[in-house]
C-alpha cells in the first residue's frame, strides 16, 4: 500500500516473493521518500558499489555524486515537483573504494489514490565497461585512421556480403586510408559502402580476387600476390599489382601496390615510391646522451621542455653523486609504487652496466614547478668507437601522465602496428634524432637477413652502407636532421656478404611545437628495379650496335614519322638512307594495309609487341611485302619515345604462301575447287540466313566415266574431266560456284538463283553443252589408225535441288546426289530436279 508522506523516513517492507528476486539482481534496487532520504536499497548496492545497505538507509544517499544537483536523491525531488513520473539518466558516481564509475539510472514514482506521490523507486545499472570501451573504441578508431592515412600504399578494410544461405557473394567498403581513395578517384564518404563488384566488377572473373578474398575469410590464410595482373577498369588498362590481404573479423585488411612500371625505368621507378609506406607512429619524445660515466652529456628541446630543466640544468648531471641542494628535483625519482628509484636500477645505468637496451621503464620525478610527471623511458646503448672511446648510453621518454589508464589501448594499436609492419613487404624503421636506430620491423629478415636486434641501437647511417655510397648516405641524413625529407637509393650490405638496392623514404617526426623528435622511414628492395635499369641502358647500346649491322630494316617512328632508320634501307629499299629519314608512314604503306597497320600502332602504344604484314612503297615506286615486328621505344630517360621496328622484305614467302592456298583450294587438273573448299562455301552461305532466293544445288555425274578410262585411258579421261569442267563453267554465272567433289562428280552450286526452274534450265544448258564433241589426246597428230577414234561424246546424269532456309548443307548436297542417282536410274543423260518434299530414292548404283 502506497505510504504517506509523513511516513517517508520508515523503511517499506517487500514481500517476499520479490524480496528473494531483489536479493539476487545485478541491479542496486533504491527506494526514496518524496524528500529524497533513501528508505531501502537491495543487497546489490554492495556488490555494484560497496556500499552496505544498512550503511546509506535513512539518508539522502547520492551515490557520492560530484556536486548536490547530480545526487539522486535531489533527481527525485525535481520529479516529485515536476510530477514526473519517470525518468532515465547517466551519472558519474565514485565507488566506495574511491575509483570512479559510470551508472545509468531509472526512476519512476509511486503514486497513491490520489495520485499523489508517496516515494519513488530506482534501479541503477553499472555501465562503466560499456562506457570505458566506447572511448576506447573511439581512440582506437583515431589512431587506426591515423595510421591508415599515414601509409603511402592504399589499404581498404573490407566486410564480407553474404546471401541468405550465408555464402559471401561480395564485399562491401568500410574503411579506407587517403591512398586507397585518391587510386579509386573516389572522396571517402563515397568509397565507404559502396561494394567491390559495384565498383570493381572485374574481380568475379573465375578464379579471380573475390575468390581469393573469400578464400582468406574461410581458411584464415593471408593471401600474398606479387606482380598479379588485373584489366583495371578505372585506369582503363592492364596492371600489376602486389597485394596482401588478412582476415580481420568477417572481413579482410587488404593492401595493394601497383607495380606496373617495375620493368627498369628510371622515372617509372620514381614515381612508385610515392606508394612507400611511412608508418607515423612516433611520439614526440626527449632524448639524453650519457658519456660511459653516466654524465649527461647532451639532451634535445624536448627534453628540456617535458622536465622544466635548463640545458645548463641537465649538462654534466651525474647520478651517482649526491644533490649539491637537497630540494634539487633533479634528482626526486621515484617508482609507480612511489618507492625511491636507485640511480643503479635507472634504465641509462643499467644499459650502461649491462650494454643492452632497457625498454618501458615507468618513472615518477618532480618538475620545478612542482607536478609530479610520468615518463616511459627507453634506454639503448651507444657504439664505442675504434679506439674504445665513446660508447654510452641514449635515452628517450616520453610523457605518460594522463596516458597511464590508456596503456591497454596502446598495447593493443602496438600489436596491431606491428601485424600490419610484419606484412608488409617493405621494411620499417624509426630512430631518435641523433640517428639511433629504436625499431626495426622484422621485415628487415626477409630483405637483408639481418635481425632487427642485430641492427637497433646503432646509429642508422653507420650501417653497412656500400663503400660507393656512403657519402650520399650520410649526406641524405644530414638533410633528415636538419628538418628535411629524403629519398634516395643505396646499397646495404646483407647478412651472407653480399648488397642489396634499398629505395629509402624517411622524414623527421615533430611534436605539437615542430621540434623534431625523432626519424621514421622506410626501405624498399629494389635490387631487381636497379639492375634492370643497368641492364636496360647496356642493352639499348647493344641494340644500337645490332641494328647499325643487320641485314633487318631498323626504323625508329615518332607521331608516324621515320624519324631514325639503320644503313641496310639502302639495300632493301633503294635510295639514300637520308631520304628515308623524314617519310611519314601513311605516305609508305598500301592503301589495302593502311588500316591493320593504323590498328598495330595502336596496339605498340598499349604495350604490347605487334608482328605482321604489309606492303611498303619503295625507292622506284613499287610496292613489297614486308614482315615488321614492332614495339615500344623507350628512351634513355625511361620514358616513351615513339614505336621501334624491325622490317624484313618477304615477297618471295608470301608468293609460296599463296601458292599453297590456291592448290589447297582448287583441282590440279581441272582448276575448279576442291570438295573441303566447296562445302567451307556452302556452310558460309547457309550462316548467311533466309534470303529471298534459295541457293540451288546440282549434283553431276560423267555417265560410264570408268568405261572411258578403261577403254581409251587415263590421259583420256582427264581430257574428258577438263573439257566437262570448261563447259559446266561456261554455262553459269561468274559469281557461281564449281567443284569437283572427287572423280567423276562436280558440284555446282547457283546462290540466288530465281526458283527451281531457272536451275533446271542452268542444268539443261550444261547437259547439252556436254554433247558436244571432245577431242581425245594425241589424235591430231600424223594420221590415226583405223579402228582408233580421235574424239568422244559423252553424256551426264544431274540432280538438281533447291536449298531451304537455314537448312544443313550436308542434307542439301544427299538430297542433290539422291536426284542424280535417280537420273541414272531413268537411263543416264538427263536432268532430275526434286524439292525438299520430294525426296529422291536412295542411290542404288554407279556409272
């Protein structure tokens, strides 16, 4: 029953049932009097904040809230005078053991029959990991953008796309650095979202990215492509490209380089090293050098800054010996536990009494102004010289006061730095400003097969630079120091003796002032790039050196112009070399070649190697056929200077070529096609499709040719087989077809012919014209003997058709024959015509 007022400040019992339910509850259960005092709190509030319900009943119990107007109880006095009747809201609170906490709160009034209220009841939810991992996620999502849009090569985060039976069927953009939008010419806000396929559709191709991409999300294997060739539908070309990709989630961190240009050319090599990586992760840090003493001997702006210290203040600190003032904060150093840290167990000593390097040490010391400051410090030792001087120790840190509760957070982004350096094909380093190398990725194994602990803590342009080069390596570094980036090529030595070409990018990192505090840069391997290039300007000279002697026609073409030709023109092509140099190619190619050879040019200027052929004008007016193997120049500069060819006089080959088509097409004897060549016709003319006049077919057979040949012989019969070929041209039309389809038998095919009729009287023309005497061979010479005939007439047995519509050329030519066995049948020497209705009987016999 709801109480009144003036009962405000008895505690309410709760029924059992839910008493048992409250006991139990993640939730602090609160109830509070109109006036704000606390009348019961559930057996939670301890376990939530620790705070023992005895301990707060009866008071206006705030949760510990900053200031009055944030304590709960004064939250229920606003919704008694508002008349609210319920509220949410989020509230900072402090824990009892002191640390700080997040709570969402929900109150709601509890009104009596006169709807007046009589107290109020909340429930309070811990929140505080939720809320302390949604800035976490935050910062990290800043420092991993940060990272992204500091790396030269593009990297996009895709997210897989699955269909309703959970196959994934594309990928979907969800992040990408400043490189992968400037290669996709797209702003981020459009990139973001859209879909591979959308955008990239040549990646469905069989056995192409997207399942390459889907193939990493299913086995967990990273894919590793060099040099994978792609038809890049925004550069409308061919590519190549070197791409990683790692499953991450339901989605892949993927990377890709186009290496296109790779091919040794100096300015395409230039221009791929803005892709280079340059991973910004330095801070800005201090650094000191100490002596092998342990005296400070130098430290940088930053340095000073961070302690409040003077130059003069830190020069010649020794820690060993004691203050000269016992407030001096030089020397006020404590742990995180907040014990005295022993001079002894600093990292500069240690590394010094150890020579190794001492990383992540937290240490407590006091500015002059009186805060206290945490640092992170690094220290690594330094090289001695020769003569066993120098040596020492560089230290750097860096302020982590307000980073300590963040140091979670960085473990992470380390890890997920180190994931993406340890991918990558380039190797990544970071020094202090003086030069000491403090990380190395472990890239540096596969490239030079050193370890990065092999190399870290020595100064970076004391490495095992080649001999030839190390005057440019420290000059480049200079600039670096100086506040300058560079790029640069050189060689280092490898851990089994030998060099390899490192293209090195690096670029000073300045804090929020612009002082720098330390180096980063990158190398990548371009051993294959450099030799090439070598390799490519000794083997432009021997080409020079071959084209002066070769038999070949050597031109050199820019904008279709002649612009170089080698001494053999005069031999090949007549005249003087100089008046070739000059000529415009239209001016020398057939008007029959001038296209193929405008579409080959077009082919060189896409990259490819064209050969082919076409007729050239020479010096006396005539044309000749040429071989020409062409392809792109490229300069001493490495860059495109027109086309190259090689041209080759190769008249007498195409004279043997043709030669050979003509006897692959046509009879020896008779000169009219052969059977292959005749049915290739049919079957181009029924691909033709429905004409408005059917192609007719006939079908002719020399009728008792075998008695000719038995009786008179083979040479008679070849003048029989050559007379009937004569005549059965000379009755049709031109653009008519013959052939011999083996033997006796000619085909004659009449395309366009008006109607089964007209072919009947074609085939009655040659009928006739075959009645006609033929003169055997041999008898026109001196007188013949008796009893031996000097000519002969023959007769022919034909079938003639007419096509259909789309009909099969084979079923065509059978129904032909069929008409022509069935004018043997009717007693030879005649003409037979069917239809297509009107199929003829099967062949019975021959002769």
């Amino acid at each position: 029953m709801p109480q009144s007022s003036s009962e405000a400040s008895a505690v309410v019992p709760i029924p059992s049932g839910p008493q048992l339910v409250l006991d139990y509850t993640t939730e602090a259960i609160l109830q509070f009097s109109p006036e704000g005092q606390l009348r019961w709190a559930s057996p939670s509030l301890e376990r939530m904040l620790g705070y023992h319900p005895s301990d707060v009943v009866g008071t206006p119990f705030d949760l510990n809230a900053d200031t009055e107007a944030q304590s709960l109880g004064a939250a229920f006095k606003r919704m008694v005078s508002d008349r609210q009747e319920s509220a949410r809201f989020l509230l900072q609170v402090r824990h009892a053991d002191g640390t700080r906490r997040w709570v969402e709160v929900h109150a709601a009034l509890v009104l009596d029959g006169g709807q007046q209220p009589t107290s109020a009841v909340a429930s309070v939810r811990d929140i505080t990991a939720q809320i302390e991992a949604e800035r976490e996620l935050h910062d990290e999502q800043d420092r991993r953008l940060a990272a992204l849009d500091s790396m030269l090569d593009p990297h996009v985060l895709l997210e897989a796309v699955r269909d309703e039976d959970g196959r994934v069927v594309d990928f979907v953009f969800t992040d990408a650095n400043t490189a992968a939008c400037d290669y996709n010419r797209l702003p981020r806000e459009k990139l973001l979202g859209s879909t591979v396929l959308g955008l990239l559709p040549g990646h469905a191709r069989p056995g192409g990215l997207l399942e390459r991409y889907i193939s990493v999300i299913e086995t967990g294997e990273p894919l590793l492509l060099d040099d994978y060739v792609y038809s890049d539908e925004l550069l409308a070309d061919e590519r190549h490209f070197d791409i990683r990709a790692v499953k991450v989630g339901d989605g892949v961190s993927f990377t890709w380089r186009d290496v296109t240009g790779r091919a040794a050319q100096t300015r395409r090599l230039a221009d791929s090293e803005q892709w280079q990586r340059q991973l910004l992760s330095s801070m800005a840090e201090g650094v000191v050098v100490h002596s092998s003493d342990g005296r400070i001997v130098s430290s940088n702006e930053a340095a000073q800054r961070m302690l409040g210290l003077g130059p003069e203040q830190l020069a010649g600190r020794d820690p060993h010996r004691p203050p000269s003032r016992p407030d001096d904060p030089r020397w006020d150093v404590i742990r995180r536990d907040g014990t005295p840290f022993a001079a002894a167990d600093q990292p500069a000593m240690r590394t010094l009494a150890t020579g190794r390097a001492v990383r992540d040490v937290v240490m407590g010391l006091r500015r002059p102004d009186g805060r206290r400051l945490w640092l992170l410090v690094n220290s690594s030792p330094l090289p001695a010289h020769a003569d066993g001087t120098g040596g020492g120790a560089i230290t750097t840190f860096s302020d982590i006061t307000t980073q300590i509760e963040a140091e979670q957070a960085l473990a992470t982004s380390r890890r997920e730095y180190r994931l993406l350096a340890e991918n990558a094909a380039d190797l990544v380093f970071r020094s202090s400003v003086a030069g000491i190398l403090e990380w190395m990725s472990p890239a540096v194994v596969h490239v030079l097969g050193w370890q990065p602990e092999d190399l870290i803590g020595n100064c970076i342009d004391g490495l095992l630079w080649h001999p030839d080069d190390a005057e440019e390596v420290h000059r480049q570094f200079a600039v670096l120091r100086s506040g300058g980036s560079v790029r640069f090529e050189a060689r280092l030595t490898t851990k089994s003796g030998d060099h390899r070409w490192l293209a090195i990018t690096a670029r000073p990192v300045r804090d929020a002032e612009g002082v720098i505090v330390s180096l980063v840069g990158g190398g990548r391997d371009v051993t294959a790039e450099v030799e090439a290039r070598l390799a490519l300007a000794a083997s432009e000279e021997r080409y020079r050196l071959l084209a002066e002697n070769s038999s070949d026609v050597v031109v050199h073409v820019r904008e279709g112009v002649w612009v170089w030709v080698s001494p053999s023109v005069s031999t090949e092509l007549g005249g003087r070399r100089e008046d070739w140099v000059g000529q415009h190619v239209a001016d020398l190619i057939h008007p029959g070649d001038a296209e193929q050879t405008q579409a080959a040019a077009e082919q060189i200027a896409a990259g490819q190697t064209v050969v082919g052929r076409a007729r050239i004008k020479v010096a006396d007016g005539t044309y000749h056929w040429f071989e020409a193997r062409g392809k792109a120049f490229v300069g001493a500069d490495g860059q495109p200077d027109g086309q190259v060819a090689a041209l080759r006089l190769v008249d007498e080959a195409v004279a043997a070529e043709a030669e050979l088509e003509r006897r692959a097409r046509y009879d020896d004897l008779t000169g009219v096609l052969k059977r292959g060549a005749a049915l290739e016709r049919l079957e181009e003319l029924a691909a033709v499709g429905p004409t408005t006049a059917g192609a007719a077919v006939m079908f002719v057979d020399i009728d008792n040719f075998k008695i000719i040949n038995d009786q008179h012989g083979h040479a008679a019969g070849d003048t029989v087989l050559c007379a009937i070929a004569d005549r059965i041209r000379a009755a049709i039309a031109p653009d008519d077809l013959i052939a011999r389809m083996g033997g006796d038998e000619f085909l004659v095919v009449l395309p366009g012919v008006n109607g089964l009729t007209a072919a009947v009287e074609v085939a009655e023309e040659v009928l006739r014209s075959a009645h006609l005497a033929i003169a055997l061979p041999g008898r026109g010479e001196g007188a013949p003997a008796p009893d031996t005939p000097t000519e002969i007439v023959v007769t022919l047995s034909m079938g003639v058709t007419i096509s259909r519509p789309g009909e099969d050329p084979d079923e065509l030519i059978a129904r032909a024959d069929n008409a022509m066995y069935e004018a043997k049948r009717r007693g030879r020497n005649r003409v037979v015509a069917v239809t297509a209705r009107e199929q003829a009987a099967p062949p019975e016999e021959s002769g």
